[in-house]
C-alpha cells in the first residue's frame, strides 16, 4: 500500500518536488513520487487536454492606461475647454480623439498571448457620447484584442478577475477582489514595468486550475 503521508522515500524528501502551478515535478527525486502526486499531475494534464484550464484574467482601464487623455485635450480649443472647464470629460467627442498611450498597444498584443484579456473602463454619465467614442476607439486600435471584450461601469468591484490595471481608486477600483495594479505608480510608471512585473510573478499563468 502506498504511503499518502510519507515525507521521505529511500532516503529522498518527497515535499516540494510537485509544483500545482507548473504541474511538474522535481527531476531530483530519481522518479521516486508518492502516487498522490502522480494523479493530481494527470488529473490535471487531463484538464489542460479537455480545456478546461482557463488563463488568469486581467481587467483594463482606458484613460491614461490605455488612452491618453491629455492628447485628446490638445486637440480641443481653448474656447471649448474654457466652456468645459471643471468637467472636461464632457466634451462631446472628446474619448476618440485620444491617442494610445505609449508602449500600450504593443503590451496588449504581449499580454493577450497568455491572459483572459477585459477593458474595464467607466464612461461620464453626462457624456453619452463617450460611452460610444470609447467603443469606436477601441474598434479602431484594438479590436483584434478587445473585440466584445468590454465592460463600462462605475462599479468596477463587480467584475471578477486576477488583475486591473488601473491609475485611480475610482468606482470600485480599490474594492477589487483580485490584485490592482496601479498604473502610473512608482512601482509601475508605464507599461514596460507593467510587463516585467506580470513576467517575473506570474511564470505559468496559464496553469490555474480549477477556478
Ligand atoms: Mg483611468
């Protein structure tokens, strides 16, 4: 009978040579596994081949993450601005005329080869027509990425996911379950930041099982 609560087999420690995340096992164990490992190893390869493994899922801002907000302003005349002025989020057709923010179309593209991918973003409530501007910006820059794949709401806490890749506490932003990343921070000042910290953190993101 097999020992479930062995700790060590000929002479081998047998604690740490399965890795749950990886699911691999630890070449220095010559091969000796307690077969409770051995199943969970298949139980799971099993799962990756019926598709059931999803990819951790990442929830993206828009306005100065994604879009920058300042070089839609730039294109607004003075005149316009000083009647907006304290609200300038209302300028009708403000949102498409922004521009990406650097480094920000090249880190999706990066970032969709490994994560379930979501634009969570909050559009003015007296502005309807930046609830449409955003939608345009996003089919004209990134539609292969985002296509159906967004969420516009104030209260960001309801979405469910790993990350959000925000720059403001706003609208749920700070409630969120998962991890936020602030964008703009020191810790993460721009995308290649983002990237590296993702990377360095998250080596296997696509093996989180059982969600
Ligand atoms: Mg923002």
């Amino acid at each position: 009978m097999e020992d479930y609560n062995a700790t060590t087999r000929n002479g081998h420690q047998l604690i740490d040579f399965y890795d749950s995340d990886a699911n691999t096992l630890d070449i220095r164990s010559n091969g000796l596994y307690p077969s409770k490992i051995l199943t969970e190893l298949r139980d799971n390869y099993d799962k990756r081949d019926k598709g059931i493994v999803h990819k951790k899922r990442i929830f993206v801002d828009m306005d100065n993450v994604l879009v920058d907000f300042d070089s839609g302003l730039a294109q607004v005349s003075e005149e316009v601005k000083q009647e907006y002025e304290g609200r300038l989020d209302e300028i009708p057709g403000l949102f498409g005329l922004m521009k990406p923010m650097p480094g920000a179309i090249e880190a999706m593209h990066e970032l969709q080869k490994r994560y379930d991918l979501f634009i969570l973003s909050t559009a003015p409530w007296k502005n309807p027509s930046a609830w449409s501007d955003k939608v345009k910006w996003v089919t004209q820059y990134l539609d292969d990425v985002f296509h159906k794949r967004m969420v516009i709401t104030h209260r960001k806490d309801l979405c469910q996911g790993d990350y959000l890749i925000d720059d403001r506490g706003k609208n749920g932003t700070s409630e969120f379950s998962g991890e936020w990343i602030e964008f703009g921070s020191e810790k993460f000042p721009d995308w290649r930041s983002v990237l590296e910290y993702l990377n360095a953190k998250e080596k296997y993101p696509l093996h989180n099982y059982g969600r």
